[in-house]
DNA sequence: TCTCTCTAAGCGAACGTTCGCCTTAAGAAT
DNA sequence: ATTCTTAAGGCGAACGTTCGCTTAGAGAGA
C-alpha cells in the first residue's frame, strides 16, 4: 500500500473542507457548479483516488466477492475455469467490485471456517459458490448465516431457497441423444458418472429422456458408470465393443470429453473409426474437443454469460437488498456437431 | 460485510481496555498470563475476528496480492492456471494474504491505470505478473512507481532489475533434441513460435544448442514458424513431410503442445505413425497430452512450485522490505517421455 | 423590516483498528 | 525512608472515509 493522496489534500488545494470534496466524489447533492468543478480539477491534478480502507471502513462495505474451487488433478484440466473467472471479474469491475480467490479445503469444517471468517472480518461481501453437489455443506451454513452468494449450480430440482443459475446437462445429453438418433443410431450406450453425483445424474437423465422421446428401450448392459476420466472411457468402450453384435451399441454418449477421449481411443485401438463406425458425443466441449482425431461432438455449456449474470445478480442484491427475477435460472447448453458423430451408415436388416 | 463483534465488546466482556485486547490479538508484551488467557477465552467465546478494514486502515497494508492474466482464446485452454492460481492463493493464506482477481486490458494505458488505481487505493500491496513479453509497458511502470512485484518470466537474460523466476524453456527443448538424437534421429525439425515472442525465441534457442552439442548442423528448411495452434501444426508438418526424402525429418520439435496435436495429425493423414515413423516432442504437458493417440511426449514446467515461491517472495519483501535471494531465478523444466517419441528405428544408409 | 425558505458548505462524529506515550503500583536498590 | 526500575495496562490520537446535522447567507414574500 501506498501513502497516497488523501480527501484532505485535495481539500487544502482547493480552498474547501474535506468533507466537501467527499460530497462531489460521491456526487451527492448541494455543491454549486463552480466548486464542483474546481474540486474535481483539483483531484485530476493531484491524481486523488478514494482510499478503499477508509472507505469500506466507513461504509461497512468490501466491494469484494469471495470464490473458491475445487483444484482439478494434474492429469485433467478444468475446461471451463479460465473463462469463469475472466466474466466474473470482468462483470464485479463494472460495479467496482473485484474477486477475491481464496484456498479449498476438502474437509467442511475447515472450509466453513474460511467462509465465516471472510465475510466476518469484513473482506468480502459475499461468495459466489460453484460445483454443488449432494449434501454441500455451505450451503445450508451460509444460509443459516445469513450471508449473501450465488451458486453455478444446484442441489435439488425443487430447491429454490438461494439463488442459483444451472445449466440444464440433462438437456444438452437429450439434444445429443436426438442427434444420433436421428443419424439412424438404435442401440446408444452411455458412459455416466458414479451415482453419488448430482451432476452426473442430472446429465443422465437427459439420456434416458432422450431415449424415450424417441421410443426406444434403455439397456442396463449399455450404461457404464464409473470417474469421469480418459481411462475409465477407454476401459468402459472395450467392454462394449465386445457386446454380442446384437446388443452392441452403435453410439457412445458421454457425460465428459475426457471419457469420450478415451472412448474414441478404444474405438480406433478396436481397428474402428469414430464417427463412421462408433458415434462418440462428449460435454463440455473442451478446447481440444475440437482437435481430436476425429473432432469430437459436445455439449457446450454458455460459461461467460453464467459468470457475468451470477456476479451482477449478487450485486444487485448487495446494492439493492432484493434479487432480480428469475433467482433461479436453468439455462441450455447447444451441441457443437462435428465428426465423430458423422458418416455412419445404419447396416439394413441390423435395427 | 457482516457487522460482527468489535474490540470493544470483547474488552467489555473481559473487563479491560479495547487497546489491551488489541495486544493481546498481536502477540505484543505487557499483558499478564492471567489477563491474556481471559482476554483469550473472551475472544474464543464471542468468536471475535479482528475487522479488516480497521487493520488495513491504521495499518497501511492491505494483505492482499494482485493478478490479472490475459485470457486465453476459446479454443485454446490455459494448461496452467488452475494450478498457478492455486498454488498462489494457498501460500498466500498461509501468510494471511489473499489473492485479488482483476481484468486484463489488451490496452496498456487502460491497464497501467488500473494497476495504479489497486495499489493507490489500498486494495493490493503488490502485484504478481506473468507470461512477459518484449516491451511489457507494466515493467517499468511498476518499477518507476516504486510498486512491489514478481514475475513468472523475464523479459531479457541478463535484466535482473527485477525478482522473476522463470522456467529455462531451452533447457528443455534441449532435453527433447538430446532424447531425439539418443534415439537416432538425425533429421530434427522445429515447430517455432512468431519471432515476437520472448517465451518462443528462448525455446528455438534450446533447439539450436540441442543440435550443436550432437554435432548436427541446423538447417532452416526444418524451422517453421506460426501462431502456437493445432491448425498451424498441421499446415507446417504437412509441409515438412513433402520435403525430397534425403532433407526430410524424422522428427519434429513443437514449442508448444497444440502444435505437437496437429503435427501428429498431419503424420496420422499421411498414413505414418507418430513415434515409429517421425517422433514429435511437445512443451506444456497439457493434462490431455498423455491421453492423446499415441500418447505424448512432452516438457513439463513444476508451475505448482513456482507460484509458491513467488508468492512467499513478494510476501518476505513486504514484511522485511528486501528479497530474500536469489531474486531472480531460473528453473529447470522436465521431459515426460512417452510414445510420441518410442519405436523409431532409424533406416541404415539414410543417416 | 422581518420572517421564511432554500442552497452551499462546514463541522463533529463514527467506522475498528494500532501505535506510542503515560500512569500506576509493586518491588528492588540505595 | 527515598529513589529507581519494571511490569501491567490505560489513554489519546490517528489511519481516510462517509454520514447527518448545523450554519451562514442570499433571496423571496408579507
């Protein structure tokens, strides 16, 4: 920190009382024109900026938004991170406010702690929650607690006690699921996550319904569930590459790119080609999505605008007390087609 | 901001004056064992946490540290953020700082401002700055402003006016050349990066002494440049595998990973197979490198420790006012060998 | 002329800390 | 008994704001 130039300085210079100057900078009332003016020419001369502790002090108010989340494993990267964080500090700075980013710690109790002590001693106004699962413990803590946040992501179909914007995964696997079925795929496999996911089974749905709206019957035998990682795809695919020919699936949909990567993998490893042979879709559509031998389809998921209307929701309401309509929002994701989901041809006679 | 317990409560409570409470929360002497373990039990029992505002108001120092980075396209992740970001924010806390997440402005006058305006307001005492690139403008403002900082990278070898650590990319690529030529190559091409970019011109020299130290001559046919994206890879390895045969290489050094997805695309299109028939080493270890067909062979920077180091170094300046040395440092980054680069069995009588 | 209203600006206080100096009392040294 | 030293804690002030009330003075209406 700096010893910068301060109210009283300007003040000095320009003949008026601190507190004066206060008034023009916040633009309150009942200062005339020509002192406005002169106190303003005094600020750009003196290149004056409000000190932001003095500030806060008085007004109660950090300007601050609190984020954390979960370190991804060093052998997957976190798709969506970078774009994340770019909208909402980008939104938070159009507000003059600005994100701080702070540890995650996997045990809860630890984790409350950092959140209480945040927002108690006065470094943010509020958090911006991410990745909800079943049973996420802040919630209900920050709830109780009485402080302010928004989540990217929900708890509970049902559950509209905090303000929230999701993207509907379910919606996006149906689409996928549409397009195979409408390429000619009859026998489509899907590569879930484990069950104690609430996203992964959010997506799962969408599979099922899917299947349904097109009439046609889910099979145990061609679900797989397992981490959501490249070699649990690869493995998963090999064991249904080696289906009976009549179970055997002709498409894959996955829940993950890095399980379709790998399912591809298995694919060209069982002298197939993806797309042709075997459509693959992906969610996420990770940046290398589209580089892959073949390009793979995916869900994509409309990242900036989440971040930006989250962190304008939770400013608003930090500003104005309320949350603008809608405090839940559902938004869909849109299939990005590409290769591997394209030339297959259904063999006659087979569906 | 939550209007939580004060001193004065807790002074109330325990039957002393607020300032002796403050010297007991900062460890200063002159408080009996008696009144301190009171003062304690006070403290724990109305749960206080000194307000940061107040702190950072009469202390002149915010305890926060921050960082901006540009962001990356759409289709290109940023393969080390997540775990730079984490790795910051985590020594960070350990210190009590936190990090503080702005926006990056292509426009340097725009952003020059807004690194002024954090630090002049008293929202950062320092900053942490990345990926520098020849004639970064925030360099000599922040210097000229007496303003603290580190930086990943450095902006010339012999520049010390400033603590950086930075990775010795050429140290690395010539770790690949070395492997390359261990295993028989002979013919070693080089996928560059524009000749404005520092980072880039750092690697190639690596390649250049790669080569020198095994005796071979370089030859500029086998150098391309472009833009690091997998469609540049392609172009220029499509390029390179319709030289004559007696100048084409057998094998191809990327500077960075997407360059080594489309090279080993292009190798897949023209019926030959990365590793067996043309090795190709990339830089980056993108999580998704070990998962591509074959797998790839690539340099590895320890990001998780430099983020560390840099934040604890900016963080011992702050406190004593010197660096702890050395100030500048250069680190070693690390082949991950894979198949990319296994089964080459150099033809006899071409070498 | 007197009162009333309104505008422009001043002033004291407060936000929650920390800092440095002062006071008190007890015990040691003279 | 007197002075000195030290430990334990009190007290005023300051960090840089913003808030709300007060005041001075000008102009209008009677």
């Amino acid at each position: 920190m700096s010893k910068s130039v301060t109210l009283k300085e300007v003040a000095a210079k320009a003949g008026v009382s601190y507190q004066t100057v206060s008034k023009v900078v916040n633009n309150k009332a009942s200062v005339s024109p020509e002192t406005e003016k002169r106190i303003w020419g005094v600020i750009a001369e003196l290149n004056y900026t409000p000190n932001y502790n003095g500030r806060s002090l008085r007004r109660q108010r950090s300007n601050t938004i609190g984020y954390t989340w979960e370190p991804s494993p060093a052998d997957q990267a976190n798709p969506i991170l970078d774009a994340f964080l770019q909208s909402m500090f980008r939104a938070a700075e159009e507000e003059g406010y600005y994100l701080l980013c702070f540890p995650f710690h996997a045990d809860d109790v630890r984790m409350l702690k950092v959140y209480h002590q945040l927002y108690n001693t006065g470094r943010v106004d509020g958090f911006v929650l991410s990745r909800l699962n079943y049973g996420e413990a802040s919630v209900p803590f920050l709830l109780e607690n009485k402080i302010p946040f928004v989540a990217f992501g929900r708890l509970d179909d049902q559950d509209q006690s905090f303000p929230y914007i999701d993207v509907d995964g379910g919606q996006g696997v149906a689409q996928a699921v549409d397009h195979l079925v409408s390429l000619g795929h009859r026998r489509i496999a899907a590569l879930a996550w484990p069950e104690d996911s609430r996203v992964g089974n959010n997506r799962l749905e969408g599979y099922f319904r899917g299947l349904a709206k097109a009439g046609l019957m889910s099979d145990p035998n061609l679900i797989v569930r397992g981490e959501g990682t490249s070699a649990v795809g690869f493995e998963a695919t090999t064991y249904l590459l080696g289906l009976p020919a009549d179970i055997r699936p002709t498409a894959i949909v996955c829940m993950n790119d890095m399980m379709a990567i790998g399912a591809m993998q298995a694919i060209q490893t069982a002298g197939l080609q993806p797309g042709r042979d075997i459509g693959v879709t992906g969610f996420d559509d990770t940046p290398t999505a589209r580089y892959l031998t073949p390009p793979l389809t995916s869900i994509s998921q409309p990242i900036p605008a989440i971040g930006e209307n989250l962190m304008k929701r939770l400013i608003e309401y930090l500003e104005s007390g309320s949350y603008p309509e809608p405090r839940c929002e559902l938004v869909a994701p849109s299939l990005e087609i590409r290769e591997s989901t394209a030339g297959y041809v259904p063999a006659k006679g087979r569906i």
